[in-house]
C-alpha cells in the first residue's frame, strides 16, 4: 500500500473526526480538515498544528449540498486518503412520525455520502490510486425498532461500499468500511446510561481505524468484539428477533 502522505477527513469538528485529526497529524499525515461550522473548523485546526509540524488546511462545506460536491471533489485531487466520517444521530420516534425527518437523515447518512465517495472513487481510479474510509455503523447490519432509520442509511453505506471495494479491486483503489460499535462522542451525549464493558472513547476507534487503514483491511468492527456481537444478532432467527427489545 502506498504510504499514506495527505488525507481528508470529512466531518472534523467534533467526536472521531477530531481523533482521527489529532492522530494522523501526529503520525505525520498532513490534513485537509472538511466541516460546516468554520469556527469549530478553525478551533480543531489551532489544536492540530499545535501538537504536529503537519500542514493543516480547512475547507468548510456542508455535505448536504450535494450542488458542492463536485468542486469539494475538485480540491481532494491530491489527496491519499478521505477519512468519510460526518453523520448525524436522527430520533428514531420522531422519522416514524415525520417524512421529512427521515429523509433528512437518508440524506445526510446515506445519500450525500454516496454521492460524494462515488465521484471521489472516479477520480481515484482515474489517476490509479487512493483509499476511501467510510465509517458505517454495527447498527447497518441488522433492523431494530430503536434505531432502524438510522441503521437503513448505514446499512445502505456499507453496501454500496462493499460494491465499490469489488468494482475497484486491481486498480490501486481501496475501500475500507468502519462499523463502529458506542463511541462516546458530541453525537452521543444525551445518552445517560454507557457501560463501561460497551462504550469506548473515540481515541480508540481512531486507533483502530488507521492502523486498518494501513493493514489494507476491508472491513473493520471497532472495538473488535463488535464483530462477534454483531455475528450472534446477525444469527438470530427472525422469528425470535423480531419480539425481541434491543
Ligand atoms: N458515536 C457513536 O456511538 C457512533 C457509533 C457508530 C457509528 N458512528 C458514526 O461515526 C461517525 C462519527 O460520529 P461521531 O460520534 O464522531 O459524531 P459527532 O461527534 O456528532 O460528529 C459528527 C461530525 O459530522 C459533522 N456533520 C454532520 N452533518 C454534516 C453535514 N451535513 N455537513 C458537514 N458536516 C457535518 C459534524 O459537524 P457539526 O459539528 O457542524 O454538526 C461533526 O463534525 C458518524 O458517521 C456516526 O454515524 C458513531
């Protein structure tokens, strides 16, 4: 794999997006750093240059306008690898009440980000290189009535990732799919009850994540006993599952 020189990490101004900054650049990767609020944009950026030598660029731009995503796509040419990680938390109870509510978070967690890993993965392969991290959710891979709108979006997203992955498989192109289990994050904040057994903080989910990235993964449950928990929920017949409270 070729070494990772300059990324991009999209949704950089709070949770794992702000980890992932403060990682890399201590790793040496310089950043181009993409969020909708220039001021936090400019507050995680001070931080970043503080603690690296790395050259840090901002951009601001809200991934929901998906008439920007060309020119967001015409600035990352450069760029080794995109760390796709913005996404919102919808309210479940509200989207069964409220289309729009819904569809707003289809939009933001599933559909602009196919929008924009698609146009990026054709200028990757045109110039024969790069790696797209996307970060799904274990809650795209199976439907519970707590969160399924927002499970829809990212059971969608990994889908489409593991199609792209096979797509561009021999041409220098990598996609990397992150199913992050409870990450105590801004996103996360209302909730009160975290066991400590379930619920990491995003400094390790940052870690896990880029040395997958550098191990050439496809896939990457994290913490990794995700991928054990998510195997059993996975297995269990529908018929039982479906009475179940998860
Ligand atoms: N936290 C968890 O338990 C958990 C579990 C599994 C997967 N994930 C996934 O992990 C990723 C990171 O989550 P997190 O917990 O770090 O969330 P977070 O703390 O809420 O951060 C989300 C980031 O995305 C940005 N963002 C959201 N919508 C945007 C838009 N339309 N345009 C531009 N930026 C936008 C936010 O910017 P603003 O600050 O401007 O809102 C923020 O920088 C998400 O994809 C999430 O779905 C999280």
């Amino acid at each position: 794999m070729a070494k990772q020189t300059k990324a991009a990490i999209l949704g950089a101004t709070a949770g794992l997006g702000q980890s992932l900054a403060r990682q890399l650049a201590e790793q040496g990767t310089d950043l181009i750093l993409l969020a909708r609020d220039g001021t936090k944009l400019e507050t995680v950026a001070v931080d970043v240059r503080a603690r690296s030598g790395v050259s840090v660029d901002t951009q601001i731009a809200d991934f929901d306008s998906i008439d920007t995503h060309n020119e967001i796509v015409s600035s990352l040419t450069d760029v080794d690898v995109v760390y796709c990680v913005y996404g919102t938390l919808p309210d479940q109870q509200l989207c069964e009440q409220d289309w729009q509510a819904a569809y707003a978070a289809l939009h933001t967690n599933a559909l602009s980000v196919i929008s924009l890993m698609g146009r990026l993965a054709n200028v990757f392969e045109n110039r024969g290189h790069g790696t797209l991290v996307v970060v799904s959710s274990v809650a795209g891979d199976r439907g519970r009535k707590s969160n399924y709108v927002y499970g829809t979006a990212k059971g969608a997203l990994s889908i489409f990732c593991e199609g792209l992955r096979n797509r561009l498989n021999g041409t220098g192109v990598h996609v990397v799919t992150v199913k992050p289990g409870f990450i105590d994050t801004p996103m996360t904040a209302h909730i009160e009850k975290k066991p400590a057994v379930l619920w990491v903080d995003a400094n390790k989910v940052a870690s896990d994540i880029i040395r997958a990235v550098a191990a050439g993964k496809n896939n990457v449950y994290t913490p990794w006993f995700w991928r054990y928990i998510l195997l059993i929920i996975t297995h269990i017949p529908e018929f039982i599952f479906k009475r179940l409270s998860l």
